[in-house]
C-alpha cells in the first residue's frame, strides 16, 4: 500500500511483493504462505466430498470434481504421455494443475489477491520438482547413459552434426527447462499483478490527489481498464496453470518415449 | 510552456524491443490455428492443445524480456 500523505506518485514495483508477517514474531507466515495454506485446504475438501459419496449418478460435487479430474486425465496426461503409462502421471499432475490454478485466481478473488507464484521461491519449488521427476523417470527406464543419449541425440540426425548437437540439446532439454517452466509462471504472475496496481493505483491518484477535475475523468476511465485487465489476467492465470502442467506433462512423455 | 519531461528507465524501451519478436511469434501461432480450423474444423480441439504448448514456449522470450528488464534497471545513467 502507497501512503496517502505523499503528494507524488510512487510507481508500483517489486516493492509491491514485499508482504510483512502476518503475525509479528513468525517471521516466515507471511500471505502467500497462507494463501497456498488456504488453496491446499479448499483443494483437499474439494476432492474429498466429490469423491466421498461417489455414486453412479453423480451429485453436484462429484460431477464437479470428475469434470476438472477428467480434464487433466484425458487432454493432458492422455494426449501428452501416450496411453500406454500415464495413470502413473495423473495424480501428480491433477495436484499440480490444482495447486497452481487455485494460486493464481487467488490473485482475483477479492480480499486475497495475491498470486503466490509472484514470489520467484514456489516457482522454483515447482519447477524443481517437474525436473526432478521427469529426469528421474527417465532415467529409471533407460539408465543413466541411455537416458542422456536419448535426450542429447535425436534420431537420424547425421554423426558429424552430433558435436553441435549434444550440447545445444542437452542445455535446452536439461539445463533451460526448469529455468523457463519456473520464469514463466513467477514473471506473468509478478507482471499481471503490477499491470493492475499501475491501473488502480494510477487511477486512485489521478481521481483524490491530481487537484483537476479533467485528470479525474482520465482517472475513471483508468478505473474501468483496470475492470477490464481483470478480466484478462484471469484468463491469463488460468491458461498459465495449463501450460505448465502441459509442459510437465510434455516433458515427462519425451523423457520416457520410445525410439521411433 | 515548458517541454513535457519523461522520466523512468530506459529497460522498459528495452523490454518494448523485446516483446516484438514474441508478439509476431504468437500471432503465427494462433494465425496457423485459425487457418487450419478453418480447413478442417474437426481437427480443432487438437491444434488448440498443440498450440498453447508453442504458445507457452514462445511466451517465455517475452517474459525473459521482463525479467531481464527487471535485472538491468537502473545500472545505466
């Protein structure tokens, strides 16, 4: 929050994402920390009652939860790791996909607003993680050198490309991966977040300090944007818990696919 | 009347720069999309799905962009 005695306009910046304790004297409980608390809790008794009282005719609740369950069953894991073992995939996966999708719309529910993926840290938990898994899969399946040659050298490319190759392919496959899965997620949310404070921010000062009655009308009119990137940044939110689930998923399927 | 005084951090020109090549990358996405739902409607649902992923790895150039204009504010004059 920008103090109001000030008479000048304090751009928002990464200063923005500072949050405080909530409590004094727990130093590490701090929003996002109670934000992601509050996801995994609405995560876990949303699952539970659908499935509790799973019945052939669904009730509400289970159709609701066999709707998002089936969403990331079928069009992620099926299409992206094959059919032949994906089941293995899906319950990471759907906790993931649920995890991130709940932590970023929570940047749009009113009163919390905050996206927790803003802090670069659980960005890079949850890239880590994907690695670590799609990494160690693979690994499992075709041992550690047979692993490596199938990600650092792809089928039918000639042998003298093959010193050109293993590096560009091992960088972009093993070392950029969890670099840009983590980027991607922490800097649209740490974007969408700031785009909105310049719009309500701006707005509220160009309205109660710029003095003229014309800069408050521009000041409205900022207001109204800002209705408007709400909108989009939930889109954005929601398509970004998609790709990153995707790309895991993506990532998992190459890392375990067959030589064809 | 006095000449109208820009300030901030010239990242941001940078930041600008970098988004354009992204930009026109995620219009051909969605532009192949458009063309190919066009050609064979049944086949929608398919290339949407292949289409967020490149959209995603596209994406990430613009927000390399952001980060890095993050990275470098300030150290000019």
């Amino acid at each position: 929050m920008i103090a109001g005695v000030s008479t000048e306009f304090i751009p928002p910046g990464p200063q923005s994402f500072e949050t405080p304790p909530i409590f004094s004297g727990v130093e590490w409980f701090t929003k996002p920390v109670l934000v992601a608390t509050l996801s995994v809790i609405v995560i876990i008794w949303f699952f539970y009652g659908a499935s509790r009282k799973a019945a052939v005719v669904p009730g509400k609740l289970q159709f609701a939860g066999e709707l998002g369950y089936n969403f990331v069953r079928n069009s992620i894991a099926r299409d992206a790791i094959g059919s032949k073992d994906y089941m293995k995939y899906v319950p990471y996966l759907c906790g993931l996909f649920f995890f991130i999708l709940l932590n970023n719309v929570a940047a749009t529910i009113p009163l919390i607003q905050f996206p927790t993926f803003s802090h670069i840290g659980w960005a890079y938990v949850a890239a880590i993680m994907s690695w670590v898994i799609y990494n160690a899969v693979g690994i499992k399946k075709k041992g550690l050198w047979g692993y490596f040659k199938h990600q650092t050298m792809p089928a039918g490319v000639p042998l003298w490309l093959m010193p050109l190759m293993i590096p560009i392919e091992f960088i972009s496959n093993i070392l950029v991966r969890p670099i840009s899965l983590s980027l991607r997620l922490f800097a649209n949310m740490f974007a969408g977040h700031i785009l909105l404070l310049v719009f309500v921010l701006g707005g509220e000062y160009m309205i109660l300090h710029s003095g003229s009655i014309a800069i408050g009308g521009v000041g409205i009119v900022t207001l109204l944007m800002a209705l408007a990137i709400a909108g989009l940044e939930l889109f954005v939110q929601c398509i970004q818990a998609y790709i990153f689930v995707v790309l895991t998923a993506q990532y998992i399927g190459s890392a375990i696919a067959d030589e064809h | 009347m006095t000449a109208l005084e820009i300030t901030g951090d010239i990242a941001v020109l940078g930041y600008g720069l970098a988004a354009i090549g992204p930009g026109v990358g995620v219009g051909l996405i969605f532009a192949a999309v458009i063309n190919g739902t066009a050609r064979q409607p049944e086949a929608q649902s398919k290339l949407q799905s292949i289409a967020w992923i490149g959209f995603g790895v596209t994406e990430v150039l613009a927000i390399i962009g952001i980060a890095l204009a993050f990275v470098f504010k300030g150290t000019g004059a």
